[in-house]
C-alpha cells in the first residue's frame, strides 16, 4: 500500500467531509476512495472514521492521526518547496575540485566575482594533482587536465588549453647560455616534475618533432610550484606548463627557452556528473566558467601564454 498517497486521501476526505467531495478533487471514483481508507485503517489497526448513510465523522484515532498527517504531509511540501527554489536560484554547498596550480594562478582571482553572482553559495574547493571520482567523492563540478579516466555519463566541456614548455630565469641563461636548438638541452642543468619524467621529444607545430637528450635533472619534484620558485631562482631550464609561468614569462623574470617548441599539450575541461537534474548551483557555476574563459578567449592580452585560449 502506498502510505503516503492514502495519508493524502485520508486527509481529504476528512477535510470535505465525504467520500464523494473527495473522490471528485483527487480524480478518483467514489470507491477508489473508501477502498484506500478501508486498506488504510487495516494497516493501521483502527478505526478513523464514523460512516452512516448521512454523515461522516472522525473517531478520536482519527483525529489524532489527522492532526499528524497535516504535518507530515506539510514537511513533505515544504522539502519540495525547497528543492524547487534551489533548482531555480543558485544556493547551498558548491563543491568543486581544481589543479592546485592553475587554482593558484587563474581561478582564485575569478571568486571574488563570482562570490558577487552568486552570494547564496558557499563554496568548498579542494585543490590537489590527483586523479579524482567526483561522484565517489562528492564533488559537484571540477576543472580537470585531460579526460583520461572519466566515466561516461560525466560531461565535459573543453575550455582551454595550456603548453607544457621550457624556461628559465634570465640570470641562469646569462651564465650558462641559451640553447638555440634543443640538441643544446645536453649541457644544461635540468628540472623537471613528475609528470615530464617520460618527455623524450620536443614538438614545433602541428608535424615537427624532435628527441631530446635529456640529462639526469638535478631536481625532480611533484609540486609545480616548487619548481617554479627554484627556476625563478637560477638553478636551471625547467618544464612547467604555460599556466604556471605565464605570470613570471609576462614580468620578465622567467624567460620561454627555445620559443615555439613544446613539450606536450594539456587540455582543460570542465567536467559535472550529468545533465540530468542539473541543480542552479551547478549550472550557475558552469555559466559563470564558460562566460569567463569566452571574455579570456577574446582578449589574448590577458595571457598570451595560452593559459585561457580555447582549442
């Protein structure tokens, strides 16, 4: 027996006073409706209601269970009220997950804008190089490098992308010059990340590529960032990605070593766990993403570096 649509019933009935009145607003014939508050007093082991051919009227069950079944069937609206406003205004916990890095550099200067859009939602984001499960993990939205991994009913939009490329602080070319080719990387103090461990070509265009000798790094390290701060400090060429240094390229105190070549190419995506359903906080933030990214997209001033230039 479905509880909650006889509770509903019984309501009715007991506020019209018949089975007919009540049968004509639920849709339902006359014995539909006796037929439900008969199967509900047998579950319920109780008598709610008094019938005579004249009148209906509660039992003192009844009235009792009357007064319980307005509030239930009242907290029932009021959830649904609630989940119908957040549908239509952005509100509640956005949880959101970010490659520290390019949060560091190009999403943190987004939220004070976006925190003025939106002021209902509190924003929770969580930055990390990791491979992450947005559902197993709770998190409504994420900007991710790549699809590797997502599962199917994910959705992805492309936003950007970025060059893995090589730099270095212009103290550090001064002293021991700046390559001309990459045959030249050989003599050359070396850093690099995790992630570039297995680079073994350079590329220039959409067809040329060439091997590099590399020579056993100096440093390795998993936090770009720290590479980043060693390079700006002279201790040797570096791979970093375009977001990471376009601050330091852009200042002059890092300087792109062999221009126009590139390690690798990252593409940005904005991935949520699916269009069904969306909630207004989710495609509030969504928007509010693509609308930015569209206004970077047109303006290469603000970073020429391709941080924010759309494949």
């Amino acid at each position: 027996m479905d509880r909650f649509r006889a509770m509903q019933t019984f309501v009715r009935v007991a506020e019209t006073g018949s089975f007919v009145k009540a049968a004509d607003s639920l849709g339902l014939s006359k014995a539909s409706v006796s037929l439900i508050v008969s199967e509900l007093e047998r579950e319920l082991g109780v008598r709610l209601m008094q019938r005579t051919t004249r009148r209906l009227s509660l039992t003192e069950a009844g009235q009792t269970y009357l007064a319980r079944c307005h509030d239930i069937l009242e907290a029932v609206s009021d959830a649904e009220d609630q989940l119908s406003t957040r549908q239509r205004e952005p509100s509640g916990v956005l949880r959101a997950y970010a490659p520290l890095g390019f949060a560091q550099h190009h999403l943190a200067p987004l939220l004070p804008a976006y925190r003025a859009a939106f002021p209902e939602v509190q924003v929770e984001l969580v930055l990390g190089t990791r491979a992450v499960d947005l559902v197993e993990e709770g998190f409504d939205l994420a900007l991710l490098f790549g699809q590797q991994g997502l599962a199917s009913s994910m959705v992805a939009r492309k936003l950007a992308f970025s060059e893995v490329i090589l730099c270095a602080s212009p103290a550090y070319l001064a002293q021991a010059g700046t390559p001309s080719q990459p045959s030249e990387l050989a003599g050359h103090a070396i850093l690099q990340s995790d992630g570039a461990r297995n680079v073994s070509k350079l590329y220039r265009g959409e067809d040329e590529a060439v091997a590099v000798p590399w020579p056993v790094p100096i440093l390795s390290c998993n936090a770009v960032e720290v590479l980043r701060a060693c390079t700006l400090d002279g201790m040797g060429i570096t791979l970093l990605p375009s977001y990471v240094v376009s601050e330091s390229l852009r200042a002059g105190s890092l300087v792109q070593v062999l221009p126009g070549w590139r390690a690798a190419r990252l593409d940005l995506y904005m991935v949520y766990p699916s269009r069904r359903f969306l909630s207004a906080k989710v495609r509030g933030a969504a928007d509010f993403i693509i609308a930015r990214f569209a206004e970077f997209a047109a303006d290469s001033s603000i970073d020429p570096w391709l941080a924010y230039r759309p494949g």
